[in-house]
C-alpha cells in the first residue's frame, strides 16, 4: 500500500521495469497511491488483477 512515484512523464519509463518486478515478488495485495499516477495504476491492476485493490481518499483496510 503506498505511492509507487511512477506519475508524470520522467517517471512513466519506470511503470514497465516497476510492473515486471512486481510481477516476481507476486504479491497478495497491491493498492497503489494516488503519486503512482493513472498509468502506473492501470498498468498494475490489468497485470495482476487477483492482487490489485483500488486504493483512495477514506478507504478501510481490514487485516
């Protein structure tokens, strides 16, 4: 849970690398912050949908 600063046009290179990485270490859960950009965040949820939870503003997590 957290910003994977992947938002604005010098970043976005990064959100394949970032994605890929992600992909090894398979994740439960992803919930991606608002500085990891639309792109970043739509990349992450169509490459692991069963981990990706839309994360926002007043959401509660239970664990």
């Amino acid at each position: 849970m957290g910003g994977f600063h992947l938002a604005g046009k010098e970043y976005e290179p990064r959100i394949s690398q970032t994605v890929e990485k992600l992909k090894r270490i398979n994740p439960n859960l992803l919930m991606p912050s608002h500085c990891t950009g639309w792109k970043g965040i739509y990349a992450i949820a169509e490459a692991m949908p069963h981990a990706f939870v839309w994360n926002s503003v007043g959401n509660l997590y239970e664990f």
